[in-house]
C-alpha cells in the first residue's frame, strides 16, 4: 500500500490553521493538520477555575472584527459585553486618581497633549499603506526609529508621555523602545487606529465570547472531518518536485502543499531548506513575541463595581500595568483579570506562584482598596514558558526590520503558504486577523493546486 499523500499538511491548530483547514475541505480537498500541543486554540485557552471558564489568553473580539463575528454566530457562540460602567482608576508616580471617558485626566496641559498627540497618531497610521507599508516614501525613515523615541522626542508633558507608554504596552505586550514606529503605526492602522485599539466601548475589547474564547477552535475542529493530530512538533518542511514532505519527530507525511500557521518566531525554526529566503529569515529573527503574564483574581463579589469603579485601571507600579472587570455576565462569578506587561513579565513569572499572587494582591489592594486583599482563588500564566507560543499576544518587529523585508512574511515559498495572525493585512495580532490569514493562505493553495491540473476545483 502506498503511503498517505494529502492534498494539504497545515501545521498550527491555531484559529488560523483551523480556519485554512475548514476552507480547504469546504473546497473539497484533503486536509491533514497537526498539532504539537495537547490541545488546539494555540493563543487562546480556555480554562474551569471555580466551575467557570476564564481565558487564559486572548479573550476580545469588537466592532468591525467581521471574521470572528460571522464565525462566532455560525458556530452557535454567543456574546456578551465586557463592563465598562463606571469610573477607571489610575496610577502614576505612585498616586492614584479615577476618571472618566478614554483619557485620564493628567492637568489640563497635559490633557490637552494627550489629545494632540493621539490625533497625530491616528493620522500618521492612516498614511501606513496596508498592503505595503514598506512601500511608504519615508518608510526607511520611519523604521528606523523605537516608539520610545518619537514619545520622548515629541511628548513634552511627562504624565501624558507616561499614558501613551502604558497604551503602547498594553496594546503590544512589549516596550516602547523594543518597537518600530513603522510597524507600530502599520498595527494600528490595521486595527482601526489608536483609539479603537486602546478602547472598550467600541472598540477591540468591546465583547467577550460565552463560554471562553477557545470554543472557537473547539468547535472548528470538531467539524473536521479528519481529526487534529496533537503532540505532532514540526522540525522540517521539504520540498519535492511534486509536493511536500513534513517530518513530524520521526515521522515523515507527504502532501502537495503546506500551510505553516505557527507565529513566525516558531516558524523560523522550522528547517524550509533552500526555500527560505534571507529575507524570511531576517522577518522571522526580527519579530520576537511580546511578553505577558495574565493574572485571573476572583473574589465574593463585585465590591469595585458597588464603589462605582468599573474594574478598568492603568498603572506605571509593579508588576501590573492595566485590570479589566473579569465577571460573568449573571455575577456568578467575580474577578479582575490584571495583565503584567513586557519588561516586568519576566521577572514576575520566574517567581514561585504563592510570591507572584501576594505581589498582584498587593497592587490591586493599592489601586481598588483594601476588599482587593481578600481574593478567593488565583490563576495565572506566563506566556512566554509556554514552549509552542513562546509569548504573547503577537510577534513584535524590531526597528531596520518591515522596510527591508515587506511583505515577505504573507509570501509563499515554494509549496509552503503561511498563515497566522501576523501575517494579516487588516486586524494583524488579532483573532479577526488570524482568521483572514487562514482564509487567504487556504486561497492561495487552491489557486496553485488549479494551475496545476487546469479545470480542478
């Protein structure tokens, strides 16, 4: 008997890979995806803690994000809003203050710069061609410097250059001066601008899923109509004048073409053989993950809603740099989800568990009050242990990088597609755009398969 040859091998259980999977059966072509992890939602993960789900990764979906919206609906997945009723707490220098609305109040100068400097954001990223930003005339320009550097070089009010550093790593996982302004501004165009990035109502944090945002890939696989096959790592993707041969530990699959739908920092370890190009290369060593411990603290009840605080805090303090309101939506379950951030996450994960939870307490009884020191339970996880994401949310291009690769990272090689939230055009590093980068990388392999045997659909 001949060995199996698939149509396609797509190598990621991620939204992205699930969702290049799902078009190519609906296309009627056979579909072999595997796993290296026990479970598939790669970035989002879906945990029990008291008899309800919380989201260990990634966890909001919003206004204009139409891929996962339409995929929720279509799945029989319902949504809900995340509480944003009330007055939001700030912490800055070690002084803590409420506000309301997107900016904190920072004095009436430094509001007034806030304003200023967030309108020239927005319409520096509308100038970022989507498509190519690479392509922009002052690209190289633009590349070439961190986002710490345009803040310290144009922000002149220290309380609102604070403010833009914590938007900038709460929106990224990283720091201001690891970043190209190039790719950041590329980001939040992409994303629909500073605001909505940076925004509950109305924006990118808008809704959560019920039941936790891993039901997405759950359900996706479930429909396959070949099942996911997990503990499958990856080390080589070879190529064949007629297909592919993907080594999997000491298995060895043939297909006619591959998908990889891993972040590129784990792509890049994957051995593609001639067909990696000096550019691949030079994106995939250039775009290291973010860094993010996500902290999960329940307590009794909702005592920040009851003082009229709407669980939405920043801080510049160690070791959080921003909470949201964690409830379920009939408050059968109260937390605060506190996020730590780049720089800090490494640090703070390296600490036994007991250590890290006391720090968080401690901060969150600092910026909610003293009913903040009597949690019920805690979980957390570091992103950046986790072997088969090695960060999160995103990869991050460095500065020199996007102005010299491009797009490279979205271009095939050979018979290898590539797919992942990184590559997307329009929501990059998001769930929306994991899912537009599966369905292109899914195109793509179909378009191919067409031109070599004319009139096969």
């Amino acid at each position: 008997m001949s060995p199996r040859r698939d149509d396609v091998i797509v190598i990621g259980a991620g939204l992205s890979g699930l969702m290049a999977a799902r078009e190519l059966e609906a296309a009627g072509r056979s579909v072999r995806v595997l796993e290296a992890r026990d479970r598939v939602g790669g970035r989002t993960w879906t945990r029990s803690l008291r008899g309800h789900p919380i989201d260990l990764g990634g966890q909001w979906v919003g206004p204009t994000q139409d891929r996962v919206l339409a995929l929720a609906r279509e799945l029989g997945i319902e949504t809900y809003e995340q509480f944003d009723r009330g007055r939001k707490v700030m912490e800055l220098g070690g002084q803590r203050s409420t506000y309301r609305g997107l900016l904190p109040w920072v004095g009436l100068g430094g509001l007034a710069e806030l304003g200023l400097r967030v309108g020239q954001l927005e319409l520096m990223a509308r100038r970022i061609p989507l498509r190519a930003p690479a392509e922009r005339a002052d690209a190289s320009a633009l590349d070439g410097q961190t986002v710490r550097a345009w803040l310290d070089r144009r922000v002149r009010n220290p309380k609102a250059r604070a403010v833009l550093r914590i938007a900038t790593e709460m929106v990224f996982a990283g720091e201001p001066e690891d970043l190209s302004l190039l790719f950041f501004l590329f980001y939040m165009h992409s994303g629909g601008g500073f605001v909505r990035l940076t925004s509950i109502r109305g924006g990118a944090q808008a809704q959560r899923l019920k039941g936790g945002a891993q039901g997405l890939s759950r359900r996706m696989a479930e429909a396959l109509a070949t099942p996911v096959e997990h503990g499958q790592a990856v080390h080589a993707v070879l190529q064949e004048p007629e297909g592919v041969v993907v080594h999997a530990g000491n298995r060895s699959l043939r297909a006619r073409h591959a998908i990889v739908a891993v972040p590129p920092a784990l792509a890049a370890e994957i051995d593609l053989g001639p067909a990696r190009s000096e550019r691949r290369r030079r994106a995939e060593q250039g775009m290291p993950m973010g860094s993010v411990v996500k902290c999960i603290v329940v307590y009794p009840r909702p005592f920040w809603r009851e003082a009229g605080l709407s669980g939405e805090s920043i801080s510049d303090g160690e070791p959080i740099r921003a909470t949201f309101d964690g409830c379920s939506p009939d408050l059968s379950f109260c937390a605060l989800v506190a996020f730590v951030i780049g720089g800090s996450a490494g640090g703070f994960g390296a600490r036994p568990s007991e250590e890290r939870r006391a720090l968080v307490v401690e901060h969150l009884v600092r910026l909610f009050g003293a009913e903040a020191a009597e949690p019920v339970a805690y979980e957390d996880q570091d992103w950046s242990q986790e072997a088969w994401s090695r960060g999160c949310y995103v990869g991050l291009m460095r500065p020199g990088v996007l102005a010299e690769v491009g797009n490279v990272l979205r271009e095939p090689a050979g018979r290898v597609r590539f797919a992942g939230t990184e590559t997307a055009a329009r929501w990059c590093g998001y769930f929306d755009g994991a899912l537009r980068a599966g369905e292109r990388a899914a195109q793509e392999v179909l378009e191919a398969m067409r031109a070599e045997v004319p009139g096969d659909v």
